[in-house]
C-alpha cells in the first residue's frame, strides 16, 4: 500500500465546533498519524500521515467536519514522507 503525507489548511467556521477532537477521533479510526492545531487567523491546520486510502478518508471528513462546522476552503498540499509521527495529537 501506498504511504500518503499532507498537509491541511481548513477554513471557514472550523474553531469552537470541536474540529480538532473529531479530525483526531477520524485519524485515529483511520490509523492516520499527524497533529491538528488552531491557528490565530481562525484556520485550522494539520498533518496527516498514513496509508493513501486511509488519509484521503480524513481528507474527505475535514471538507465538512463535524456538525456546527462550515467550512469554507480546504486547502490540501502533498508532502514528502519525512516526519517521524507515532500517533494523532491535537496541539495547542
């Protein structure tokens, strides 16, 4: 299987709506390693590491997230596989 890294910038209604806790819950279902942390311009951004099809499947989540959520852009880089991550955080 095919190792998949991006990185995410999520915009729109993303902040208070439990965002970061539900992106950790899918990554974790998912076996995607990576951190999710609020930004000061009210995004939301994070890495994702994993098998291709598991992180497109959070991919797929963060393009509407959870209920209260509205998100208005979601902006998807690949990167190179270059971090060691052992599990899913939500950073401060």
């Amino acid at each position: 299987m095919a190792r998949k890294r991006v990185h995410l910038y999520v915009s729109g209604k993303v902040q208070g709506v439990y965002f970061r806790q539900g992106m950790k819950e899918t990554a974790e279902k998912n076996n995607v390693l990576g951190w999710v942390r609020n930004l000061p311009d009210k995004r939301v951004e994070a890495i994702l590491e994993g098998e291709e099809s598991n992180v497109d499947a959070v991919i797929d989540w963060s393009a509407f997230g959870p209920p209260g959520a509205v998100v208005e852009e979601l902006k998807v880089v690949d990167e190179n596989n270059s971090e060691s991550l052992n599990d899913f955080e939500i950073l401060l």
